[in-house]
C-alpha cells in the first residue's frame, strides 16, 4: 500500500512564529483561567509567563545552536532568526520552567500550586505552538512508507525535501492535545497539590521520549540516548516524585 503523501509547501516558513505566539498565549490565557479558579492572583500569570515565555525562547534557541553551531559560523546573525525555526522543546521547558517559578517564588507564591495551573495550558500551547514546525519543516521525521507520511516540498522547508517523512510535529501536536484532555480529567480526582504537575511530567516525558525514535534531525547524543531522551527521563523522575513521593496522602 502506497502512502497518502501530503506536499507540504503552501504555507511560508514565517507561519511558524504565528502558531508558536498562538501557543504561547493559549497557554498563558489557560494558565490564567486555572488560576482564578484556585483563587490564586491570576494577574500574576501574564507577567510570569512573559518572562518564562522570553527566557525559554532564549533558552530552546541557545541549545538548538549548541546542537548546530557549524550551521551559523559563517553567518552569525541567523542565530537571531528564530522565525526560521530552529528551537530545542527542552531548552524552552528548563529555562522558561524555571524562570518563570523563580519569578512566582520572589512574590511568595505557592510553586505547585502554580505549576498545576500552569501544566495544563502548557499541553495545549503544545498541542497549536507544533503546527508551526510542521509548516516550518524542523523536527521532522524518519522516511517511512506508512499511510500518513508526509513529503515537503517548499525549497524553504527545514525538512528533507521529496521523501516521505513520519509527520513528528503532528505527533507532538496531538500529544499535547491528548494530555491536555487526561489532565482536564484527572484533575477532578486529584486533590493533593503537584500531582497534577507530577502526571504532567510523566505523560509528557513518555511521549516525548517515544516520539524520539521517530525523530530525524539531530539533536546531540547521550549514549544510546538522544540528548533530549536523557532529558526527558530527568523530567520522568521528576514526575514519579511528585506524583507517587511527595507528600504521600490519597488523591
């Protein structure tokens, strides 16, 4: 059976910073929401996740360059290019995690509390913000002959061009939107705060450490390991922490 090639061409690459701010903002107004409803100041989401949202865009490009340093010696202002693609998902999560919490804890804010606010809107940034490296091209897959591989075709694309590639970034997208949905769920059974983060971190790692193998472009290596799947079972342990260690009590 031959595969369903769908040539991928018609949208500029430029359309990648729309859906990566589209993202973005659907988390932060996600995040808002949730806090409101946890009589958290939800005023604070906005400033916070502007400074998360700055500092992980810094920090996803930082890596990405890292990962490809050879590709901006001769032109080292593509570095500031990020409307190209060209963002590493972790870097964006540790820094603008991070940053972010840094902020929340200067105004003596409840941490999980907030991150259990915020985890849910994150999946759904997710879940828009990856449309735009399906239309960029980066993050693409391995070649594969199954029904849905995708083929790009626009010589402006990130992605191999005239081969039939697992559709990576429409993984991730419904990744984020599925764990969006199990969070909605789970959170009406769980009580305790940071276990809605600690699922968060389990599924998200799960995801992404399978979606991996999948995965064409390089992302530095860890042993066996891609770099970022040694990442996501740092985030894994995390989320068995918070989930199943800390602060034992029934959920």
């Amino acid at each position: 059976m031959h595969p369903i090639l769908f040539n991928i061409g018609s949208m500029p690459i430029y359309s990648y910073s729309v859906y990566l701010t589209a993202g973005c903002l659907l988390a932060m107004a996600w995040t808002m929401r949730e806090a409101r409803l946890k009589s958290l100041p939800y005023t604070l989401a906005p400033i916070a996740g502007g400074i998360a949202i700055v500092c992980g865009l810094i920090g996803a490009r930082a890596l990405y360059v890292a990962l490809y340093s050879q590709e901006f010696i001769r032109n080292p202002v593509e570095i500031f290019y990020i409307w190209q693609g060209g963002l590493v998902f972790s870097g964006a999560f540790f820094f603008g995690t991070l940053s972010g919490l840094l902020f929340l804890k200067s105004k003596a804010q409840p941490l999980l509390q907030w991150l259990d606010c915020i985890v849910p809107g994150v999946a759904l940034g997710q879940a828009v913000g990856r449309l735009g490296c399906f239309f960029a091209g980066c993050c693409y897959g391995k070649t594969t002959s199954l029904p849905w591989g995708v083929t790009f075709s626009d010589p402006e694309s990130l992605a191999p061009l005239g081969h039939s590639l697992h559709p990576t970034q429409l993984y991730h997208s419904l990744s984020g939107l599925l764990i969006f949905i199990i969070l909605m769920v789970a959170k009406k059974f769980i009580e305790n705060e940071g276990k809605l983060t600690g699922l968060f971190l389990i599924l998200f790692a799960v995801c992404r450490f399978i979606i991996e193998f999948f995965r064409a472009d390089y992302r530095g290596e860890f042993g066996p390991l891609s770099l970022t799947q040694f990442l996501t079972l740092i985030i894994l342990s995390i989320g068995f922490y918070l989930l199943f260690v800390h602060k034992r009590r029934r959920i």
